[in-house]
C-alpha cells in the first residue's frame, strides 16, 4: 500500500495550481534563512526564474551576472570554491544549454556544490517556441560525473527539492517548468534526492514520470482504471541518482513499464530507466516524450495535447501498448 499523501483536490475542477518556479523561489528563501553561506546568481531573469524573492531579502548575497551564461556558472564555481552554496538561475535553453562546458569543468569536474537551476524547461514554455523549449537538458546534465538531477513534480515538491540540494554538497540541476501545473503532493509528500514514489498501485503496467509528467500519468492511470487496466504510477522526481530498487520492484510487479517526461526520449528519463532494466531486469518498455524532434510555438495546453503528453493521450497510448505486449516473467 503506498503511503505517499496525494492531494484531496487532485480530480477536482478547483484542483490548486501553481507554476513550479514558485515553489523554487520560497525554498531558495528558505534555504538563504538556514544557511548564511547561500547566495544566488542569476542571468538577467531573476524575477522569472522567481530568484526574486532571494533577493529582496538577501541583496547583499546576490549577484547579477547579466546576459552571460557561461560567466553566471564559472563566478559560482569559484565561490563554491570559497565555502559558498551558490544558486545560479536561468533559462534551461540558456543554462544548461549555452555553458554545459562551464559546468562540466569548472563545477563537475572539480565536484563544487554549484546549483543549476534550468527554468522554463520544455514545451510547455510555449508561444516562445522551438528555440526557448530546452528538451534535451536531461541528457546533457545526467551524463556529468557528479552532477545530481533532480526534476520535482510540482511546486510543493520544488520547494523541499530546493531545501534538499542546498544541503547535499553536490553539483546539482533543478529542473522547473515555468506555466502553472496542478498540485498533487502534499506538505506531508516526502522528498529525499535519490528517491521514487509509489503513488498508486497496480497490477497490468508500470507509469513511471518525472517532472510535470507525473500528474499526467495519475489522470491516465484513473482513465485507464475505467477501461480494465490496473496501472500503477510511480513518481521519479530524482532521476540521477535513480532509485533502482523501487523502479525495479515497480516492474518486478507488473511486468511492463511506461516512463513519461516532458524532454527527449533520447537520452533522457526514459533512457535512464532504459539502461537499468536492460541491465537488471529486461521488460517491455515504452518511452513517451519528445520523439526526436524541436518543439513549436504554441499554448501551453495545444502543444502538450500535439504532442501526446496529456494524461488522455498518454492512457491511449498505455492501452495500445498493454495490448500488444505481453507481461514480463522470469521464466522467459
């Protein structure tokens, strides 16, 4: 029985929603409040980023970088160097996306606790476009020695994610969405880096999200309910260092697994649980996601619903894949 407390709102049409960018912005407060040593640099984006709050109350521990992205992560490694906890902030087309070198060697490399902190990731950024959707930052940032990724589910998640890598003494990417996503978790939800959560239990097929995916997945999961299937979802807001033993019990059960997140498939969340059960326990997989291709310009909810990630897409999808493959056993 899985013991994670979900909201009471969370089918219902006064649901709460919140950008998960807000969240970020309370825990950072927090976590300036706990620990003199953090401060926050950011490229010319405080207030959408929601570092704003940071500074108002701390300006004499915040730096502006300005328009100069490999600069905001190569400042913060030195400060780390000093005894700082350094959050840097910007987009995620941006940071991760114009100074992966920067933070491969001057944060990685030499293992300071810099914060990377990618916001407006995805497509739901929206009418920006193709060129401001930052699809492939899961990819780039997992496969850094050290770095920890970390991609919360909602905003309530994002402020104990925020609190949480301000204490772990590591590299460190957040991963923030920046339109309003329903909230699911609770205060009482537990959050620890390098931990998965059952939210629902199952029998026919596994439901694996990170991200603003996990909502979806729950209302595919009550859809898919309706029609026969028994899913179980799993919430992954931890996806370096991923929790092997509960993904892997997760499929151990049901024998086939679904994995769902707003980036490429291609390297991403999905390629990570790929690797494992390849290596652990082989089980029919299905990634849903960016299918190798750019974004487009567009609402929020028109790209999510193009481009299969809204929870009725995604139950379809289950139900053509639960159909076609069999359930994994040992004795295969």
């Amino acid at each position: 029985m899985s013991h994670y407390s979900l909201s009471d709102k969370l089918f219902t049409d006064d649901v709460d929603s919140e950008p998960i960018r807000a969240g970020f912005g309370r825990g950072l407060k927090v976590a300036g409040e706990t620990n003199e040593n953090v401060v926050a640099l950011c490229a010319d984006l405080t207030d959408s980023t929601q570092m704003s709050k940071f500074k108002e109350t701390f300006p004499e521990r915040f730096v502006e970088i300005g328009v100069a992205e490999q600069n905001l992560v190569t400042v913060a490694s030195g400060m780390a160097r000093a005894g700082k906890v350094p959050f840097t902030s910007s987009y995620a087309a941006f940071s991760p996306g114009r100074n992966w070198e920067q933070i491969r060697t001057t944060a990685c490399l030499n293992d300071q606790p810099v914060k990377v902190v990618g916001s407006h990731a995805g497509v739901s950024v929206g009418p920006d476009g193709a060129t401001h959707q930052m699809l492939e930052d899961i990819a780039l940032m997992r496969v850094l020695p050290n770095m920890v990724v970390v991609a919360p589910g909602d905003s309530v998640e994002a402020e104990k994610a925020t609190k949480a890598i301000a204490e772990n003494g590591k590299p460190s990417y957040l991963r923030l969405a920046r339109e309003k996503t329903p909230v699911f978790s609770t205060e009482e939800s537990p959050f620890e880096i390098g931990k998965a959560y059952l939210l629902r239990e199952g029998s026919d097929v596994s439901l694996l999200g990170t991200g603003t995916m996990t909502y979806q997945l729950l209302v595919a999961a009550r859809e898919l309910e309706k029609q026969g299937i028994s899913a179980e979802v799993v919430h992954v807001p931890t996806i370096k260092p991923l929790d092997e033993h509960t993904i892997l019990a997760s499929a151990k059960k049901t024998g086939r697994v679904v994995t769902a997140e707003e980036a490429q498939i291609i390297g991403g969340f999905g390629a990570a649980v790929a690797e494992l059960l390849s290596e652990q326990l082989p089980t029919p997989l299905k990634r849903i996601g960016m299918m190798d291709r750019f974004g487009e310009s567009g609402s929020p909810d028109e790209l999510l619903d193009y481009f299969g990630l809204t929870g009725d897409k995604i139950a379809h999808a289950v139900k053509e894949f639960v159909h076609e493959k069999p359930q994994y056993h040992r004795e295969f």
